[in-house]
C-alpha cells in the first residue's frame, strides 16, 4: 500500500525563532499590525510504500528522527493517509 | 477575537524541488528506500487578531501574498482556528 505524509518540524517552543520574529516584526511595516507571533519551520510530504498504517507510521518517524528533524531544536507532527 | 493560522508554503506541483530531490535520495542510505517524492515547504504558525473569521481569512491570505509566499514559485494554504 502506498501512503501520503505530512509532516511539521517546528522549532520548539521554548526556543527562540529568529527567523519568525524578523517576520513578525515586518507584519506591521506591510500594514498588518494584527498579525503577532509568527513562528516558521518546515512541511513536508512524502509517499510511503508499506503494508499497513502502522508500518508506514514507523517508517516516517523513523525518517524524522535520523534525517528530517533535529530534535535537539524541533519537534515533529504528522499525518498519514492512503495515497 | 484572537485566531491562529496554520499555514503551509509549498513549491508549485509543476517545479523541480532540489532539496526535497536531495532528501529523497538520501532516504536509501539510512535504509528508507520505501519513501520517494520528498517535496519540502515551509510550515508557519502566527495568531491574529480580528473581529471574525472572515475578516481573519482576507488577512491571512494578505500576508500570504505580500511577504510569506513568493506565487511565482510557491502555492499556499492555511487552516484558521480561535485561539
């Protein structure tokens, strides 16, 4: 079966986001004072061939982990559907 | 009302992504042979203000257009939620 993922790496929260603030902080010279606390990591999509979700689920984080996140900075999230 | 705004920037269908090409090729040296078509975007979250969802959509899409996502070579899209 082939899947579709969706992956989010994010920088963590408690780290700072020196790109999103340089963003946020320019919303306002755009006339968009509204908009605060941007916050800017990757998406990601992929197509997974695995016999089943649970394979495919393992095979993305395993992904994740070795390659497509630093988890010592970010997180991750994602979502599988079949393809 | 306070929103937040999901919203993903990924290279249009149509063009090449030499990094996502990168990463797929790099996924059968760590023994992920099973996924191909690595296509890599950018992923932001930021929280708006407005006085409905609608009015939180056109500014969303606003800041989409002017300074997040270059429509020459990237698509976007984006889910609004109250914060």
């Amino acid at each position: 079966m082939n899947f579709k993922a969706e992956i989010d790496v994010m920088p963590l929260p408690a780290l700072l986001d020196p790109q999103g603030k340089a963003v946020s902080s320019n919303m306002k010279n755009i006339g968009l004072e509204e908009i605060t606390n941007v916050r800017i990591g990757k998406h990601m999509t992929l197509f997974i061939d695995a016999k089943d979700a649970a394979q495919a689920e393992a095979k993305v984080t395993e992904a994740c982990q070795k390659l497509l996140c630093n988890e010592i900075m970010e997180g991750f999230s994602f979502t599988l559907e079949e393809a």
